[in-house]
C-alpha cells in the first residue's frame, strides 16, 4: 500500500526491522520486498514509489550486504540469495544511482563480487553432482541461469561495472567450466565487452592472459561445436575492441590458424574466417577493413546480379514487342517485294503488247505494200510519212503545252509567295516608320514641368504684348496646324534622304560596272582575273544565266524534228 506522501508503510517497516534484526534474520526479511515488488506492474506509479522507497531506506545496501552471507547456515539457501540479487538488480536498473557515489562506486562492485561468488558454489554444486535442498523450489541450474540473467540486465545498465566483473577471479574458475556454464560465462564476457569496449584495455595483464589461455584451450581442444563458436566469437569481439590484443594473440599461440582448420564445415564458418582474418592481418582495424572491403565486393556482386535480372526481365517483357515489330516489319517489307514485283511484271507485259502491236502494225504495213500498185508505193510512203509527222507533232505540241502549263503554274506560285512576303515587308516597314515617327515626335515633346513654365512665359509675354483680333481658341489651333505640318514635313524629308541614299548607291554601282564594261578586254586577251571580274554574286542573276546558258545549249544540240513547230522558236525554246 501507498500513502499521501509517496512513500511505502510497508518499506518502512521492513527498514525498521532489519535494522534491529540479527544477520541470520536479515535475508528473509529482505525477502518480504520480492513480494512487494511483485504486487504491482513495472511501470506503475506504486511500483515507482517502492522503489524509490527501498533507495530512500538503504535497503539496496542491507541487499549487497547480505549477499555476502554465508547462505550454507541460512533457510532457503543459496534460492534466497538469487531472490535478494533480483531485487537489488531490479531496482538498481530504474533508479538513479549516481546520487550516491559510495554506492554505485563501492557497493555495488562488491555486490558484482559477490554475484560472482555465489556463481561459483553453484559451479561447484552442479559438478559435484550434489541434490538440491529440501527447501529449494528451482535446480541449481535454472538458479545459475537466473543469476547469469541479472548480471546481464545489471551490466547492460551500468557498464562502468564490467571492468569489475572482468577482474573477478571467479570469472576464470567459472570460464573453466565444461559446456553450459561456460558458454553463459562467454555470453556475459562478451556482452561486457559490447556495453563497455574500454572495459578490456582495464583488464589486469595476468587475468587477460589467464583468461585468454582457458577460451582458447577451449576453442583448440574441444569437441563441442557450440563452445568452439562462442569462443571464435569472444576472440574476435575482444580483438575489435581492443587493438593491441592482437599482435599479443599472434606472438603467444603461434599455430592457431593451423589449428583452426579442423571446424571448418561445422556450422560457424563465418565467424571462423572473421578470427582467421583478424590473425592475417595482424590488427583488428585491419581485418575490418578487409571485411568491409569484402562486404563491399559482395555488394556490388549482388547489385550487378540484381542488375542483370531487372535487365533480363525487361528483355522479357520489351521480347514479344520486339518480334511482334520485327514481324509487322517483315510483313510490310514482303508486301513491298511483292507490289514491286507485280509492278515490274506489269511493266513487261506492257512492253511486250508494245512490242506485238508494233509488230502487228508493221505487219499491216508491208501487207498494205504488197496489195498496193507499184506505181503509187512512192506516194503511198509520202502519205504514212505525212500521216507520222502529224502524229509526232501532236504528240510534241501536247507535251509542249503540259510544259509550259507546268511552268506556268510555278510561276503563279511564285508570283504569290512573292506578293505575301512583299505585303508582309511593307507591313513590317511601315510598323518600322511608324515606331521611329512616333519616337521623333516623343523626342519633340516636352515634359510637364516644361510645359507649364512655357505656358506661363507665353502668357506673361501675352500680358506684356497683348495682340488684338486673335482669339486662344484660334491661336490654339493655328499652333495645332503648325504642328502637324513640322511632321509631315519631317517625314518627307526622311522618305526624301532616304531615296537620295538609295539612288546615290544605284549610281555608283551603275558607274562601277560601266568602268567595268568600258576595260573589258577581247577575247584572247581575256584570263580568269577578268572573268572574276565579271562575276556576280547576285543569285538571281547567276541563277537566270545558267537558264539562258542551257536553253542556248540545248537550241544548239537538238534534232532536227524538235525544231517543228509553228514557227515561234522562241515560245519553243521558252517551253522547252
């Protein structure tokens, strides 16, 4: 029960009575607080108050002090001990107690001391093979396990303790004990050195080595795989946290790695090759960098494979619109060959009705010759010749006629394309006059400021010079039109500088190439300078001499039946 004043009756009375008790007396009233505190739930505000209440009374040190009973002469034995442990840990783990530095410096150390000596007789009953006692509700193991238990829960909330517990002479006798005590004794060793890595630097030399000699004893000369792993994994959690513990394992048991051979393929080869690398090495730093080196390759081995498989499985998934594409593809290209085919078998059938026809028509002919009289064969050709020009010039002037039709409707494009980009020009120009007309006439303005003190100096002079018949509204608008005759005469006379520039330049050009023209040499005289000379850069003009070039050309090069035609040579050249 609980009072107001957050303290527990109950507490103080047990306080009172172990004050007054005789040591014998001492264990079972401690015992009382076991009870107490199995009452309430751990997190509970009673449970709290308990607590606090046992540190408050000094119970936790009448606890420590009475571990170191001789618990042979006392009822319950060596039960009532691990009780009374449990307590002290339970609360010692929840409370605060660096308030008192003689107890977690002093007390609490010897409690270790003493947790570890109850430790040992328990070693020494189970090997002795000796029966629990009448009044003991648990074997000796499962108190032994207990124990280990709360010196667990103890270090792991207080590690300055490890140092202590490492020291301990016992920690030895117990470590050269067979199979399950020593591999709870490992397991609290190793989780010494986890919670406090410094707590194997202050290991006195001679412990170390004591220590050192019986794990690795048991590691080289045992037969149990579980005791030869814990013991791997202890050597190589020591050589982690402490450097120097290396080169020292090396220079002592020479042949170690010889002798490690024989566990491989026994289950804990991981933890085997760690211990191998950190003797390779020489270091425990770096054995762990050539682990993370390791780590890292089998990193990116296994990103590459993962790599690979999301790259195949995509290759998979892409593969039936790939051969689906590929097929369509083929398909296209076969129908292709196929209409290409066709087309080239059309074409020589039309080739060879061509050929019968004329074959068949040339057959006709000879056969009108043999029915026709020998005396009119001479006119007869005369007519079929007649009959073929007029035939040839149809088919010609046809031609002709698509041609120039042809011709002509490209210029009309042209002509048209050339009236757009014409009105667009003008459009552009005329934004272009606009913008710089109305940035002339900003430029002629003036600001507010200005305006007012012109206004006040017209009227002033106006005061001074006052004219008679002239109205303002008149005045006004005479300057109005004075105005916009200063633009307009401003805008002709750019439109005029303008023009003037651009004749200017038309005149020298003109002046230029008749210079030109008047040094012209003959022909023999003439070399590539002067024919450089003569050039143009102008596209167009380059452009229409190679057109005059190549109709001359080809008027100079055609048969004679082209040159028919209805007497115009030059629309026929022009067409042509």
């Amino acid at each position: 029960m609980t009072d107001n004043e957050d303290e527990n009756k109950e507490v103080i009375e047990i306080a009172v009575l172990v004050a007054e008790a005789a040591n014998s007396e001492i264990p079972g009233l401690l015992l009382r607080l076991k009870d107490l505190l199995e009452r309430y739930p751990n997190e509970s505000r009673e449970q709290r108050i308990l607590r606090r209440s046992i540190w408050k009374y000094d119970l936790l040190s009448w606890c420590a002090i009475a571990l170191k009973y001789d618990y042979s002469k006392i009822r319950g034995g060596l039960e009532v001990a691990v009780s009374i442990a449990g307590i002290l840990c339970g609360c010692c783990c929840n409370l605060d107690i660096t308030e008192s530095q003689e107890f977690s410096h002093s007390t609490l150390p010897s409690a270790i001391q003493s947790y570890m000596r109850i430790l040992r007789q328990f070693q020494q009953r189970i090997n002795d093979n000796l029966k629990k006692p009448p009044l003991q509700s648990k074997t000796d193991a499962e108190l032994t396990e207990e124990l280990f238990h709360i010196l667990t829960m103890l270090i792991t909330s207080h590690p300055y303790l490890c140092p202590t517990l490492l020291n301990s002479n016992d920690l030895l006798r117990l470590a050269m004990d067979e199979e399950r005590i020593f591999l709870q004794t490992i397991s609290l060793v190793q989780r010494c050195v986890r919670v406090n890595r410094n707590a194997v630097s202050q290991i006195t030399q001679g412990n170390l080595q004591a220590f050192l000699d019986e794990v690795i004893f048991k590691l080289t000369a045992s037969e149990d795989k579980e005791i030869a792993r814990a013991s791997a994994r202890l050597i190589t959690t020591m050589s982690d946290a402490h450097n120097q513990l290396v080169p020292f394992i090396v220079t002592r048991y020479k042949g170690l790695k010889v002798i490690l051979g024989k566990w491989n393929g026994h289950g804990f080869d991981r933890e085997l090759s760690h211990l191998i690398a950190v003797l390779d090495a020489g270091s425990a730093q770096t054995a762990n960098h050539i682990r993370q080196r390791k780590a890292a390759i089998t990193i990116w081995a296994y990103y590459k494979g993962w790599r690979t498989r999301s790259q195949l499985k995509k290759f998979k998934q892409a593969l039936p619109v790939l051969q689906q594409s590929f097929r369509k593809k083929r398909e296209q290209r076969q129908n292709k060959d196929e209409e290409k085919r066709c087309a080239r078998m059309q074409e020589s059938e039309d080739q060879l009705e061509r050929r019968r026809s004329f074959r068949k028509k040339r057959e006709e002919q000879l056969h009108s010759l043999e029915i026709v009289p020998a005396g009119k064969v001479t006119n007869y050709i005369k007519s079929e010749e007649s009959k073929a020009a007029v035939i040839i010039q149809a088919h010609w002037k046809a031609f002709r006629q698509r041609k120039v039709y042809r011709n002509k409707q490209a210029t009309q494009q042209r002509c048209a394309a050339a009236t757009v980009i014409q009105k667009e020009v003008r459009k552009f120009l005329k934004k272009k006059k606009m913008s710089r007309l109305s940035s002339i006439k900003d430029e002629s303005m003036v600001d507010e400021d200005r305006r007012k003190h012109y206004l006040q100096e017209i009227e002033r002079w106006q005061t001074v010079n006052k004219r008679v018949g002239v109205s303002r509204q008149e005045a006004e608008k005479i300057h109005k039109m004075a105005q916009e005759k200063l633009v307009l005469y401003f805008q002709r006379n750019f439109l005029a500088e303008r023009e003037k520039q651009r004749t200017e330049g038309l005149l020298a050009r003109i002046h230029t190439e008749q210079e030109i023209l008047n040094h012209l040499p003959t022909l023999g005289e003439a070399d590539t300078n002067f024919i450089e000379q003569l050039s143009c850069n102008s596209g167009v003009i380059q452009h229409a001499a190679l057109l005059e070039h190549n109709k001359q050309m080809r008027y100079m090069t055609q048969p004679w039946w082209k040159q028919l035609n209805d007497g115009n040579d030059e629309t026929l050249l022009d067409g042509w």
